[in-house]
C-alpha cells in the first residue's frame, strides 16, 4: 500500500508540472514579443507619431478596458504571481497581450 501511495504521489507531481512549463513557455514567447515592441521606436500609426511601441501597446490595452489592473500588472510586469488559480487562466492572459501586440503592430515587423 505505501508503494502505491508513493507511486500515485509521483503521478499527481509530473501532471502538475506540465501546467508549469506550458506558462514558463508562454511567458518567455511574450517577453520576446515585449522586447520586440519596446525596440521599435518612432514610427507613425494612422498619421499619429508614436515614441515607442511598447508606450503604444500599453495605451492601447488600458484604452481598451477589458483587464482590471491586476491583470495588467500580471501581463507587464509580474508574470511569475500567480494571479489566478488555473494555469488556464494565466495562459490565456499572456496569449491576449500576444494578439493584442501582434494585431496592433503587425504592419511594423512583429
């Protein structure tokens, strides 16, 4: 019996980390899109001059207002709190920041 329980106890820790590593991956593909923004500098979207593609990004996001500030501060500045309790969840955040950057500033080399 207590072999079992071992064994189940390293079943429910490989399951567990599979979550883990999904966001780590999802965080790290968006601080590359992130770095990517914050180096395009003076451009023009719809004849309005821009200083910086991440300044850009940022007001279009909080113009927008579908996230709340905590979610806003989870996908710019503290991705590694875990806001939520689903995996899930944090995922999906990180990727909407991903499509936000990409449909706003697709034209400009993303």
């Amino acid at each position: 019996m207590k072999f079992y329980s071992f064994l189940i106890s390293f079943i429910f820790v490989n399951v567990s980390t599979y979550d883990i590593k999904d966001y780590i991956k999802e965080v790290c593909v968006t601080n590359a899109h992130i770095e990517h923004v914050f180096n395009m500098n003076n451009f023009r979207i719809r004849g309005k001059f821009e200083l910086n593609g991440l300044e850009y990004v940022v007001k279009t996001f909080v113009e927008q207002g579908l996230h709340s500030i905590g979610p806003l501060n989870n996908m710019f500045a503290v991705p590694e709190f875990r806001l939520y309790t689903e995996w899930d969840e944090l995922i999906e955040t990180q990727a909407a920041l991903r499509e936000l950057i990409q449909s706003k500033l697709s034209k400009y080399e993303i």
